[in-house]
C-alpha cells in the first residue's frame, strides 16, 4: 500500500501557518529559556559526557567516514596498458 503524494499536505501547511503554530513556537522558547536558566548547572555539567557521546554516534552516522577516499576498484580492461602489450611493441 504505497501512497505518493506530490503536494503537502493542506492540513499540516494550514496549521504551520496558523497562530496556534506561533503560539506553539513561543511557548517552546520559553520552556526552553526557563530550563536552561533553572538547570544550568545540570547542563554544564552534562555537556562533557554530551561530548563524549558524540563521537561514537559521529562514527555511525557520518557518511563518507573521515573523509578518507579510497578509489573504487577498475575491471581489468580498464585499467593501465598490460605488460604483453608493452613486450609486444618491442622489437
């Protein structure tokens, strides 16, 4: 059962266009600002634990995995002139 749709949905793009959504958005600033300055030391104090997990999470979910690039392998036909080829033009 595979629905495609090509057009948001009219009911999601009314609501993020509404005051409700604005209201929402405000309200989660607020909740934010308050528990970030009633829990300050909590959350510096989690931060270096934050940090250290992020590098193993970093590991798994970063494409390309550090930047290393490995050139993909050719077929044998495409690769650099064969030494019988070379032999053969001797004289």
């Amino acid at each position: 059962m595979n629905h495609i749709h090509s057009q948001p949905d009219p009911a999601l793009a009314s609501f993020w266009g509404s005051r409700y959504s604005i209201g929402l958005v405000v309200l989660g600033a607020v909740a934010a600002y308050f528990l970030l300055t009633e829990h300050r030391a909590h959350f510096l104090g989690a931060l270096p634990f934050l940090l250290v997990l992020a590098c193993p999470l970093m590991h798994l979910f970063m494409p390309g995995g550090h930047g290393h690039s490995h050139p993909a392998p050719q077929p044998p036909d495409a690769a650099a002139p064969s030494d019988a080829a070379t032999v053969a033009d001797k004289p």
